[in-house]
C-alpha cells in the first residue's frame, strides 16, 4: 500500500479477515486466553484458529506464551496503538470538513429563519 507505514499494512492485512479481527476483539474484550478457548469461542478448528493466530502473531498484534502444554494469547497494543496515531490524520481531515458543515448548516438555518419573518 502507497503512502502506509509498513507495519500499518500488515496491521490492516491482518485485521481485514473477519475471524482474525474477532479474535483480537476476544482477546481485547476477555483479556489473555487459550488457543482453545478462542477456538471454542469462534467454533472453529484449531488447526484453523492457530493458522490465525500465525497471522496475526507475524504482524506483532498477539504474542503467544507457552505455559506447560497450552499457549496463552495476549494482545500487544503497540500496532493498534500505532495504527490509531496513524488514524488520527485522518480523524483530524474529517473533523475540520464536519465543523464546516456544521457551519454552513447554520448559515442555511439563520438564512430560512429570515425567510420566515
């Protein structure tokens, strides 16, 4: 992707699939949890849930703890963290567009109301 931080692409690449999105929300929402309970969770194999947790562990958004024979999953908020930074420019070009919207809305409003009298 032109003009994306490439760690913002892999980021974006990860979270566009549904179930990887849905795990980091689960992980987000429910704090560190099993490659199980995420399977069970999603009702998904677990060959399949660990193929997503690959892909979202190459793009830095989960680490996996080893713990005896499980693998806890955490979320690592440095990428999300990022990818909100990188947002926020886009956050301040929609503000500044809606606060004149917001402007000329007035102006049509005051402009009827004079119609009115």
């Amino acid at each position: 992707m032109k003009g994306v931080d490439p760690m913002n692409a892999a980021t974006l690449s990860a979270l566009a699939e549904p179930n990887r999105l849905h795990i980091i929300e689960l992980i987000r929402d429910g704090g560190p949890l099993t490659v199980g309970e995420i399977a069970g969770r999603l009702e998904l194999g677990q060959p399949q849930t660990s193929k997503h947790l690959r892909v979202l562990s190459d793009a830095g958004l989960v680490e996996v703890q080893p713990v005896a024979n499980r693998r806890i999953i955490k979320l690592r908020p440095q990428p999300l963290q990022e990818m909100d930074a990188w947002l926020q420019s886009f956050r301040s070009i929609w503000e500044d567009r809606l606060d004149r919207l917001d402007d000329y809305l007035r102006e049509l409003q005051r402009e009827e109301n004079k119609q009115d009298l």
